[in-house]
C-alpha cells in the first residue's frame, strides 16, 4: 500500500483482476454483430448500445510517453510499461495477449447534432445510423481503488462506424491530444485523461494537409503520416450524441425496444456518472429531472473554465459533448493567443463554435440533450414541465457561471459589467495575448507598464494609453488593496485563476515534427510544463514558454488554423 492507502497496481494480472465491464454487461449489443468480433466493415448499426468489434494493432509499436500523474492517481506501478501484454493491449493488440484476460472491446454509436440541428445527410446511408466510434475502441473497463475507469484507444482501427475511413490516427493529432488532455487537468478542469501513447514506423496512412508556410485555409496536399494509438480513459464516454440516437428512434418509435434501450442508456449514465449526485430510489422521472439540473451544472462550468484559460473546443458537436460533463474529443482544439472573441482554429467550425460563442453551442447541445430525454417522460405531464423548467433556465445559469468566472479572473469580489466590456474592447483594439495579459494582471501592476508584455504592438496611440491607465486606475480601486500584505493574498489567489502557460499551436509542431522523426524530447518537455501551468518555473522555461506567438507564423496553415483532426 502506498502512501495514499492505495494498492498499487504492478503487473498485468492485477489490472486484469480489477476489470469489470458494466457496459457490455447491463447494456444491449448489436444483434447484428458477428459474433467473433469481426465487425470492421462500414454499416448501418440499427439498435442495441454497442457493437463488439477487435482493435487493429499497429505493427512493432514504438513507445513515446505516458502520463506520470495518471499512473499515480490510478496506483500504477511503471513496472507496467516493461509488461508484453500491458504493451500490446494499449497498442490495440488483443489477439497475443497471454494472461487470462476477457477478450471484450468496443464501439459505439451516436447521432450528429450541429449547433442544436439534427442531420442525418452525412451518414452515407442518408439515415443517421452509421454515425459513431469511428476510430475509438473500449478495451477495458475497471474498478480500480473504487473508482471506475473506462480505457479507450483512439487510432486502434476500424469499426463499422467507419464511413469508408482507415479508422488510424496519425502521430501528429496523437500527440496534440495526449498533451491536451493531461494539461487541461492540471488546469483544474474535468477532462478525459492519457494513459499511454505508441507510434509506428511500420504503417503510414495518407491524410491531407498543407504546404509549408501556407495561408491556405483548405488542404493542398497528400501526405504520408505515422500512425499512433493513444489510450484515453474516463469514467464513461457516453456522449450527448449517444443519448440522442436513442433518443431519436425512440421518438420515431423505430423499433420495438426503442424506447426502452433509451432507458436502459440514461440510467446508465446516473449509475456511471450521477450516483453520488441521484438517488437510486428515485422514480423515473424523478432520476431524469435530476440528471438535467446535474448535467446543466457541469456543462455550465465546464464552458466557464474554458473560456477563463483560453481553450476553445473547435468543433464542440453533440457527438463530441461528454454527457459527464467533462472535455472529451480533442480533433480541431485551440488555446487562444492574440485575444479574439470571434477565435476559432479549425477552418470547418465557423463563428457558431468561436471562443466567445461557447456558452451558446453548450446551451444547444444542453437542448439536444434534453430533447433526448423527452419520451421518457412523454406520459408525465407534470414532470415535463419541470423538466422544461430547467432546460429554458440554462441561459441563465450559464449567465451567472460566466460572470463568477471573469470576477474572480480579475480578483473581483462581484462580476461589473462596465469595467469588462471596458477591457474586452481595450484587449481586442490593443491586440493582447490572452494568456500573458491577465497573468501579468494578476501581479496587481501600478500601471500599465507591466501589461504592455502581452501586447502584440508596441502602443503608440495615446488615446489608447489613457484608456489603459483609467481602466486600471478603476480595477484598483474595485479590488481595493489596502497593504502589501492583501495585495500578495490577491495576487496569489489570480495566479490560481490565470495560467502562466498554455498548450500554444506552434509548441506542437515543433513537438510532433521531431516527434515524426523519432526525437521525442519535445514532446517529454512539454508534458513536464503544461502539467504545472499555474507554476512560476525556470527563467530558461519562461523564456522559451511564456512567450507571444511569433509575428511570422500569423495565418499560417496547420499552425493558425486546420482543416480536421485527421
């Protein structure tokens, strides 16, 4: 036992051991599945939770990285990464697998809700029943210190929800979110988190992309990339998009047990994610009122928290909103540089999932959510009117999340509307990295001196200037400083709120073309920073990190902006 009281987890037997597979177990397969988990081929999936299909390994996989904190938090041993099997598993091997382990992997299906609207279109079978896991594969499912886990590689081949896709990752996106994940939960946000990251040099797949030092905004090229698997885990990944499968066909009654695999899913969900929060001795009803003001109260504050360190979920589709309320899904994903409410880094993901615009994609997604839930309470008028209640009060909610948020971002004790819409048009008309500027605001600075550090310009117009020292001169008087003594209290408090660093775009690059080259020190560099984002850390660190984004690399392709997650 360690110091924790936790038992640590040393070889593959152990882990196995713990294993427990609530979803395959409680929830319905796909009656069409072939039985021997060979379902690789693109179809349309017509109903049950799941489809049993068997990852594709990748050929001699080549270790990169694993996430230090989550082995710890988990109570793995690092003796692990030495082990055949724990290497073959998390690198979608299950065939050669040699310890006793039930040989149980899957994927699943979930419908296509963008910015609230449903579409079926994009399905090849124009009937929304090919959406779903198209590169995502469970592999394990465990109880470990009575916590549960759910282990997912993303990379690990096809499933039938493919559309003709390889169902491959490539090393590049791999590794953007392999470090995303782990550097938004030291952000002290909830997240999906990395377990392990394998690459290949054995299978390249062709993806498309950009010239060098392109401003193109659409794809000019075919390139050939590593493939790479990278295991993600959390409590469950039951998606809103999932939720509203079911909830679709139950709506247009498309099978016999439509409505009640609807069931069977949402209380699913409470029992993986809402059962500190909903009693099980609720009714129905009651048990689905409940998950909609829980579920309201982490998107809420989820979206907050994004928005307060600069992170914009660049495609933040239903299919890609956790239904726990947490991040999942980092494809077209951004930290916000130069500050722009209207930022957005993926080209195909327009103003409706911009970094200002999140609240309103959430409250579509919460729509899409609650919409889903609807026939469950179909024949309890009461209770849908209750249920309505809380999904037409998510505005506000959300209203009264963000102002909390950017209160205590600038060490205010009450959100003032006048003094933010003041530094919101300052911030854009002076051209501010968002990151550094309300670092530096967290020094408490006497004047705008300090804060010119965040500025891509060098501020030339004097109206600009008075502006800056009003403003200030305003914000001191509403933090109401009255010695040193409070002024340190203050500054630390900020320094909790604002991050020192951030996962910057062009960081990445350099990491994950090294990375391409077999050099992975980059990548090993930037995992030991961003874990500590809030952390004041070496001077050669800081001048290497808390830096503003180079002018030369303004709009330039696969740094400024992508086209997909590829």
């Amino acid at each position: 036992m360690n110091k924790n009281n936790k038992k640590m987890i040393e070889i593959f037997d152990e882990l196995i051991s713990l294993s427990d597979y609530s979803f395959v177990n409680k929830l319905n397969g796909d009656p069409d599945a072939k039985q021997n988990g060979d379902n690789k081929s693109a179809r349309e999936v017509f109903s049950g939770h799941y489809v049993e299909v068997e990852p594709t390994a990748i050929k001699e996989p080549i270790y990169i990285s694993h996430s230090e904190n989550f082995f710890k938090e988990l109570g793995f041993s690092e003796q692990l990464l030495k082990s055949d099997d724990f290497i073959k598993l998390f690198s979608g091997d299950m065939s050669n697998i040699s310890k006793p382990i039930q040989k149980i992997a899957w994927a699943t299906g979930y419908a296509l809700s963008i910015y609230g609207r449903e579409y079926y279109a994009q399905c090849p079978f124009q009937t929304g029943n090919g959406y779903g896991d198209g590169r995502a594969i469970s592999v394990l499912e465990a109880v470990i210190n009575d916590k549960r886990w759910e282990f997912q590689l993303k990379g690990a081949g096809k499933t039938p929800y493919c559309r003709g896709a390889d169902g491959r990752a490539v090393l590049r996106s791999s590794i953007r979110e392999f470090l995303a994940q782990e550097h938004m939960n030291s952000l002290n946000i909830p997240t999906s988190r990395s377990l392990t990251l394998f690459t290949s040099k054995k299978e390249q797949v062709t993806r498309p992309w950009f010239r060098d030092n392109s401003y193109s905004m659409d794809p000019e090229v075919m390139i050939e990339e590593d493939v790479a698997i990278t295991t993600r885990v959390a409590s469950s990944f039951i998606r809103v998009g999932q939720l509203e499968l079911f909830g679709r066909r139950a709506r247009k009654n498309e099978y016999k047990n439509a409505l009640k695999e609807l069931e069977m899913i949402v209380l699913h969900l409470i029992d993986r994610e809402y059962s500190e929060d909903i009693s099980q001795d609720l009714r129905l009803e009651e048990k689905i009122i409940s998950l909609a003001n829980e579920f309201q109260s982490r998107l809420t504050s989820l979206v907050a928290n994004w928005i307060r360190v600069g992170y914009c979920q660049g495609n933040f589709n239903s299919d890609n909103c956790a239904a726990g309320g947490f991040t999942l899904d980092y494809g077209p994903f951004g930290f916000i540089e130069m500050f722009d409410p209207k930022y957005q880094s993926w080209t195909g993901g327009g103003v409706h999932f911009s970094f200002f615009n999140q609240p309103i994609a959430a409250l579509k997604n919460f729509k899409s959510f609650c919409n889903s839930l609807k026939p469950l309470l179909s024949s309890n008028k009461n209770a849908l009117e209750e249920f309505e209640k809380i999904e037409n009060n998510f505005s506000k909610v959300m209203q009264e999340k963000m102002q909390n948020m950017w209160a205590k971002k600038l060490g205010l004790d009450n959100f003032n509307v006048e003094l933010f819409e003041d530094l919101i048009n300052l911030m854009i008309d002076t051209k501010v990295d968002y990151t550094i500027f309300f670092r530096e605001l967290s020094n408490i600075p006497n004047d705008m001196s300090s804060l010119e550090k965040s500025f891509y310009e060098n501020l030339k117009d004097e109206n600009i200037k008075l502006r800056w020292n009003s403003w200030l001169k305003i914000w001191r008087s509403l933090i109401n400083i009255k010695d040193e003594e409070s002024k340190q209290k203050l500054s630390i408090q900020m320094k909790l709120i604002n991050p020192k660093y951030i996962l910057r775009e062009w960081h990445l690059v350099k990491a994950y073309q090294e990375a391409q080259n077999g050099n992975y020190t980059l990548v090993n560099e930037l995992q030991e920073i961003m874990t500590k984002p809030y952390d004041e850390q070496t001077k050669e660190i800081e001048e290497k990190y808390y830096i503003k984004k180079p002018k030369d690399l303004f709009g330039i392709a696969g740094i400024s902006h992508v086209s997909c997650s590829s």
